[in-house]
C-alpha cells in the first residue's frame, strides 16, 4: 500500500537527517534498498510525502516538514 511505503520513507528520512536537517536521495534509496521497497515505489512515496506536504524538497534533498 503507497501510504504504508510513504509513512516508512518520511520515518526513515526523519530518523536519518543530518545536523542540517536534510538527508540526499541517494542516502534514502540506500537505507530503503535495504527493505524489500524497490526504487520505483520508494519515487512514488517521496513525490506524495511532497505532494502531501509530509516532505520538503530541495534538488535531490529530503527533509520532514512539521506536518510529518
């Protein structure tokens, strides 16, 4: 299920941000090639945390917003 997916990339983006806040696309599909979420599912995931306003984007750089 997307939001399942979803709500596991924006937990695993907040566990993982650095002192600035901000973790790389490359860290989330590394951690998330971990789990059994392949790099499709884990696009999808990332575009509706931003859709949804779960998640900031900036360039290839992921942080939680307040709303996570």
């Amino acid at each position: 299920m997307p939001t399942d997916i979803t709500t596991r990339v924006v937990e695993t983006i907040r566990d993982v941000t650095g002192d600035d806040g901000w973790c790389s696309r490359a860290q989330v599909d590394s951690l998330m090639g971990a789990t059994t979420i392949d790099k499709r599912e884990v696009d999808r995931a990332l575009k509706r945390a931003v859709a949804e306003g779960r998640l900031e984007k900036d360039g290839e750089q992921y942080r939680p917003t307040d709303e996570a």
